[in-house]
C-alpha cells in the first residue's frame, strides 16, 4: 500500500511537461495562436469565415488589400457614445 | 460456440441498420438547411443549389437513404458539408484519439476500481472505507463537464501539472503510426518523449471521463467482495493458511470479477458517449468532438458515420464481454 | 465598367513560379465556376470570358454593368497558382480536393504541418517578395484549435498559447490586469440588432415595432459588455463608408412614447406574448433577452425566450412565415462597401440570416439598386444617407450596439495592427513580430 502511493506521487512529480510559451524550432520563433473556430480547406474558392480567411490572408495574396487602420483605444478609456470618426 | 458468435454478429448487422434508418431520419426531422449553412451567409440561391446537388441533398429521402447504404457496402460514409472531407476519411483521423482515451480510462477505472472496492471491503467501515465511499458517490453525482473544467483549472492552470489541452505539444513528433494509439505506439518504437508527453496530456480527460464509472466499479466491487468474504472457500483458504494477500487478491478477487465485467460493457458505452463534452473541454481531437460539431452544424453524413462507429462499437465490446464470461466463470456455456 | 491592374513583376509563388496575370484570370475564373465561397461577390457582374489578359502583367475586368463594389470585394479573391492546382484535378474537380490540404499561393506563410481539426503550422517565407514590416518578424505560427473559451484562457495564462481570440468579456478585462499579457481593443463594425418580422404577426405593425424600440432599455446592452461597447447611431456601423450619424433620431428608450404608439397600433394595454429567438448557448444574447423582457413588461407584451441553435434559427429565419417576431443578430460587413450593409435591407436577401425580419420598401429597395451602379461617390453618399433615415424610421429591428474588438497577446508578440474589414477574431499575421527584450528564457 504504502510503495503504491509513493509510486503514484512520484509519477504526479515527475510527469509533468511545464508548459511553454512560444515555440523555438530550427532557431525560428513561432507563436501559437488560440483559436474557437477550425479550418478545413487551403482553397480561397471555396469557403470563407474568418478563421479560413486569417489563413487564406497568410497564405495567398490577392490583387488589393485592406487596410482600413483604426486607433487602438487607451486602456480604461469610457467607451460609452464616443463616435468614431467617418472614414 | 462458433454459431453463438454467428448470431451475434448477425444480430450485430440488424442493430446497426435499425440504427441507421432511425439516425438518419430524425437528423433530418429538424428544419434546417445544411447546404445553405455551408454555402454562407452570403451565398446566393443558385450557389445554395449547387452545393445541394453536389451533396445529393436534392434528392428526395428514401433515395438519399437507398444511396447512403450502397455507399456504405463499397465503405463510402458519404462527404462532410462542412469539413469537405470524406467522412471515412475523417472518422479514420479522429477515431483512435477518442479509443485511445476510452480505453485508457477504462483501463485506469478498473485497475483502480478493483484495488480501491477491495480494499475498502476488506477495511469496510474504517477510515478508508470512507474515504472510498465519499470519492464514489462523488463520481456518480458530479457532473463530468464541470469536473473536466475543475481538474483543468486546478491541474493545469494553477498548479500547472498538466498541460490544459490538446493531445501531443508541438515540437513533440508523434510517434511513427502502427496502431495509431500515441501511447501504445510510443511505447513500441521507445519514443519515450512522445509517451511521456501524451501521457501527461491523457491524465485530466482520462480522469474525468472515467470518474462515474470509477465510482460504480468501486461500489460494485466492495459489495461483490463483502459478499464473497463470508463464503465457505475463502474461510476453507484462510484455513489451509495462505497468506491473507493471497486470499484476497487471487481467491476472492476472480468471484467478485464478474459483475465488474458486465460494467465494463456497458460503461465503455457510457464512456463513448462522455467523449463528447470531455473532448470539448481538452479540446481532444476525437470523433466527440467531431460529431458535436457536426450536429451543431446539421451536417448529415459525419452525425450518421459517429453514430453507426459508436454503436458498432458499443455492439463488439458487448459481444467481447459476454465471451469473456465464460473464461471468467467456467460454468457459463454458450448455446 | 472596366477595371485595369498592373501587376508587379517581383512577385513569385511559394514554387517559385511568378505571378502573373494568368493565374489572377486563372484564380477569378476558378471561382466564378465553382459558384462557392466569395463567388457571390462577383457572380452577376462579372463572367469568365470578361477577363482580359492584356499582357503577362496586366489584367483587365469587363463587368457586365456598373458595379460599384467591385474595390471591395477583390482583396478577398485570393491568387493561385494555375500550374499546382491543375496538376492535382481529379474528375474535373479543378483541384478541390487537393487544395483541402495543400496550398498554391504567393502569400508571406506557407504551410508546413497541417492536421485538420487539431492545429495547422504556418511557416514564414523568407523571402517573401513584399519583404517584411520588421525584422524580428515572427518565424510562423500555429493556429491551434481550442474551442472552449474558458480553455483558451487557462491556456494563455500558462503560455500554451500566445494570442486568444475568444475569451468571455469578463475574462478580457482579466487578463488586461494580468502581467506579460495586453489586450489590444478596438471598435469593431460588428452590430448586434434584434430584428422583428415585418411581414407577419404583432410586430407586422409599424407602430407596435417602434413602441418596442422605444421600450428598449440601451443602456443595458453597454453593461452587458462591461463597457466595452458603442450604441448604433445609424442602421450602418458606427465610421463605415457611407455612414451618416443619426443620433439625434436612435430610438432610446423612452416608456410614454412607447405607450402612445401602443395606443396608435390599437393595444394600449398590450395584452400579447412575441417571442425572442436567440442563438443557444451566447450568455450575452440571453441577458439581452432577459433586459428585452422587463422593458417590455412596461408596454403590456410578454416575451418568451427561445435558445435554438444556429441551423435551426437560421431555418426558421428563412421564410417570413416562420421568422421568429424578435430574433438576435450579429452582422459583420464583409466587403468595405456600404452595398454591403444596405443589402441587408433588400429583398435579394431573402434566405439570409440578416434577413429574418424580412423588410421591404420599395424606396430602400430601389436606391440599394441605383447606389450599386453608381459609380460616383457623392452621388452614392446621397442615396447611403436617404436609406439610412428611412430604414430608421421603419423600424425593422431594435438597432443596438457595436461591441469592440478584443484580443489578449502576450507581450513579446508584437506589431499588431487592427483592421476592422477583417472578419471578427482574425488577426494579419504578417505584420507580428518578436521583441526579444520581452521574451522570457526558455
């Protein structure tokens, strides 16, 4: 009993892998990004949401790009009723 | 023997194909509109019926059905509206994830089911009766998507034992395929880094899946064994003089195993069924989690393949337990 | 009519071969055929055979009639390589089934792991022929499917991953207070609105939709979002192209006037139940329905609230018959083009979850037609702003708010620019880079 439960503590100690941020592979720094919504085609033909269409911008380029640019807001700001600027 | 096993498998077949016409009826009862889901929002009527064609959703039902079943006996499960992917493809991917999990967690629920049901039989009424007791009627009360999310919580995020999801870390190849089961497969090829690493990512969601049954399997068991106590061949072992460990673990233990056995059927079935919300929250790439999504999304040929796996499954282990009797109990003969 | 790009002549595939006006023909023209994804954008207005290849390098569009939207929606038919995709067809399929897991772009990531439904490994192209923003940029990344928010959040806390995208509005504001990790916000053109059925039942009456609107109670919508969040001034988000602010007209919320014109639709005292549709599972859009509830107690209506999931809302949603009398709503514009929004009025939208309140006037109808062959701006902004006022004053949904845009980063990834045409949780990776001073010791 007791060489049991020493034998599952130790197990408890020494498996865990301690989670790490970011990833170093071949000397290229990769991030992870956390997503809710999967992907499930490399064809810009066919599907499009957003989390296709983050990939599909990663991966392919088209003839014009987006680039409407809004400030970041200061943090704590009051959000309530400020308008935004028109475009 | 041989014709048993005959009937049973034929049994087998009408089960499935019952199963079969009802899932694929009642999915489609509810009024939604796959093909336009997966076209998008914005998709005009012409795009909408295109896709409908393409998916053979235009068809009228019965002969959506006729063709579901021709498909099946050339082992074509149909094509996901919403992965694109062949649906056999798909089950082929996710499907030993979630067996891997499975039978990890029943293995881990009987091993300690056993030993703890004994034990707490044998000190029935001492402390660690009660401790036992109170861990199994835990297990049969709390619900397993809120223990899944505790255990990640406290495992994981504060004490940071485990890893929160997923099944491999990155940079950790997997192992090279022979079963597909990462921990088997490990093992074989001595990739102790990969087995290290999805062990640690089994731990929580084998935990949470396999409490409920942990906890029948422990209060089957201490009765079984209580029961068993008392008998005439274990007072008739204790007095030829065995050693007490012997008694217990071999005398007692291989008459208080059948029961446990018969658990094991049905909870595999149970625990098939829990993969669903375990898989979500350990984000485990199994068909649980697959076969969520895709009735979330009305998707018609992955809910009809998940469902027919898991009720083939369910159907061979059941067979595979009641084989197993009669190894178990001599007595019981197959007619 | 005709729209010309000239191509710059840098520009390879990941194969190496070049872009060129081709595969753009190619790639328009692959689209166009397959009548899926983005083929909606184009699909009336253009045919295949109005692609002109004018030389390796220029490309040349003849759309049938006037388009004005065409700017917009070309950033998101993305270029392919002819030669990879034709080499894998399989029974006339034009490649689809190779495509599902493998790519044929120029873009600055290739794929390098790909496992669907688990993760997909994203490689950085070196030298990639627009170069780079920075030159810490990041090596690649790993789009890593953890679909529970509460799991993504344990996750970024313990470093499994480096950006979240979907965690609960609570939890943002944690993790904005959490050492090592910031949380960019922006506004978002994303409005929330609870649309009535105009054609069918209580809300089929003009009056009663307003006495609901004036029943309302804003405020509530900015708590929910802890404040993270704007009312709409306008049927339009709140800085699109073509908005207009009208916040001197919103409906907020004001229980006399609802009860005058609960009085014009002829229930003074109410004395009906309507029932609010919501996505099952979407906390905020339950407690939307409970504030929706009380308000409307005031007026004498009762609200039953119904959880359904999305298939089954969007269903029910498809036919006037069917749409529920109050249904939640999320939209998000895809293309920067007031068409985009203005559609949403139109009957051409019949089917669409955007129109579950199924709202058609004439006057709405014909300016969204006339403003989208419209090629010049001023006169475009004109017809934006008349539909605008008179979408308001028909009232076909409670017009609510924008909530913004959150993501939570760790801090040593950097450079992250916000565009709000992007769709909801999607990041540019391109312009991410690594500040090494940040970076923890591994």
């Amino acid at each position: 009993m007791k060489r049991f439960l020493v034998g599952v503590a130790a197990l408890v100690v020494l498996l865990p892998v301690l989670a790490q941020a970011y990833e170093v592979i071949d000397g290229k720094i990769y991030v992870v990004f956390g997503a809710r919504q999967p992907v499930f085609t490399l064809d810009p033909s066919v599907h499009y949401d957003w989390s296709h269409r983050q990939i599909f911008q990663s991966v392919y380029d088209a003839l014009l790009k987006s680039l409407v640019i809004l400030p970041n807001l200061p943090p704590g700001s009051p959000n309530v009723g400020k308008p935004l600027p028109t475009l | 023997m041989l014709n048993y096993i005959l009937r049973r498998l034929l049994l087998l077949v009408l089960t499935l194909l019952g199963l079969s016409v009802l899932t694929f009826f009642i999915a489609r009862v509810a009024p939604t509109d796959p093909a336009r889901l997966a076209a998008g929002p914005y998709a005009t009527e012409e795009m909408v019926e295109q896709l409908r064609k393409e998916f053979g959703l235009d068809k009228p039902l019965v002969t959506q059905y006729l063709l579901y079943l021709r498909g099946i006996l050339r082992g074509d499960l149909g094509r996901s509206l919403r992965t694109r992917h062949p649906v056999t493809e798909d089950l082929g991917r996710f499907f030993p994830a979630t067996l891997e999990l499975v039978l990890f967690s029943l293995g881990f629920a009987v091993v300690l089911g056993i030993f703890l049901g004994t034990l707490s039989a044998v000190y029935h009424d001492r402390w660690i009766d009660q401790f036992v007791r109170l861990l199994s009627i835990s297990g049969l009360g709390l619900p397993p998507f809120w223990l899944a999310l505790m255990l990640q919580f406290l495992f994981a995020t504060i004490f940071r034992l485990f890893p929160v999801s997923g099944r491999l870390s990155f940079g950790v190849t997997p192992p090279t395929p022979i079963t597909h089961l990462y921990l088997v497969d490990s093992l074989i090829t001595g990739n102790w880094r990969a087995f290290v690493d999805s062990l640690s990512h089994i731990i929580l969601p084998a935990i949470s899946l396999s409490f409920p049954a942990l906890a029948s399997i422990i209060r089957i068991n201490r009765a079984d064994v209580l029961d068993v106590l008392n008998k005439e061949f274990i007072t008739s072992a204790r007095a030829k003089g065995l050693p007490e460990r012997v008694v217990i673990w071999k005398h007692m233990l291989r008459n208080a195993l059948i029961p446990t056995t018969t658990m094991i059927g049905l909870r595999f079935g149970w625990m098939l069924g829990g993969t669903v919300l375990v898989e979500t929250v350990f984000n485990w790439p199994g068909i649980g989690l697959y076969g969520v999504q895709s009735a979330i999304y009305s998707d018609f040929a992955p809910i009809m393949g998940v469902t027919l796996l898991i009720g083939f499954s369910f159907c061979l282990v059941n067979l595979l337990v009641d084989l197993l009797y009669g190894v178990l109990d001599p007595r019981i003969r197959y007619v | 009519m005709t729209w010309t790009f000239y191509l710059v002549k840098n520009a390879k595939f990941h194969n190496g071969d070049p872009v060129t006006a081709e595969a753009v023909k190619f790639s328009f023209e692959r689209t166009l055929k397959l009548k899926k994804g983005p083929a909606w954008m184009l699909l009336n207005v253009l045919d295949p055979e109005g692609i002109e290849v004018v030389d390796d390098y220029t490309i040349r569009f003849h759309l049938k009639k006037p388009y004005a939207p065409f700017a917009a929606a070309v950033p998101w038919w993305y270029i392919m390589n002819p030669n990879q995709v034709m080499a894998h067809e399989e029974n006339g399929d034009y490649g689809q089934a190779w495509l599902r897991d493998h790519e044929a772009g120029s873009g600055p990531f290739k794929i390098r792991e790909w496992k669907s439904g688990e993760y997909y490994w994203l490689e950085a192209v070196d030298d990639y022929w627009k170069g780079w923003p920075h030159p810490d940029h990041i090596g690649g990344y790993i789009f890593k499917l953890i679909r529970e928010a509460a799991t993504q959040k344990q996750a970024l806390l313990t470093g499994e991953i480096d950006i979240a995208e979907g965690v609960t509005p609570e939890d943002f504001d944690i993790l904005a207070q959490t050492p090592g990790i910031y949380v960019p916000e922006y506004r978002g053109w994303t409005t929330f609105g609870i649309k009535m059925n105009t054609k069918k039942g209580y809300t089929a009456n003009p009056m009663i939709r307003k006495a609901i609107c004036y029943a309302f109670d804003y405020d509530a919508l900015i708590d929910i979002y802890g404040g993270h969040a704007i009312l709409e001034t306008s049927p339009f988000p709140t800085g699109f192209k073509g908005y207009v602010d009208l916040s001197e007209w919103m409906y907020r919320q004001d229980l006399d006037k609802a009860k005058q014109y609960m009085a014009m639709a002829g229930y003074p005292e109410g004395g009906f139940e309507l029932e609010y549709v919501y996505v099952a599972g979407l906390e905020e859009e339950r407690q939307i329905g409970l504030v929706l509830q009380s308000c409307l107690a005031e007026i004498g209506i009762k609200v039953k609230l119904v959880p359904l999931i999305w298939p089954e809302m969007v269903a029910r949603g498809a036919k006037a018959e069917t749409a529920p009398d109050l249904v939640a709503v999320f939209v998000t514009p895809v293309m920067n083009d007031p068409d985009a929004v203005a559609i949403q009025y139109h009957p051409m939208s019949e089917g669409a979850y955007y129109y579950m309140h199924h709202y058609e006037n004439p006057r709405v109808t014909a300016l969204v037609d006339k403003a989208r062959v419209t090629v010049d701006w001023e006169e475009r902004a004109k017809m934006y702003d008349e539909i605008q006022r008179i979408i308001l004053y028909d009232a076909p949904e409670i017009f609510g708010m924008l909530y913004n845009r959150r993501w939570a980063l760790r801090e040593y990834v950097q450079g992250f620019k916000f565009c709000p045409m992007r769709m909801t949780s999607e990041i540019d990776m391109y312009y991410l880079y690594i500040d090494k001073e940040k970076l923890p010791p591994k």
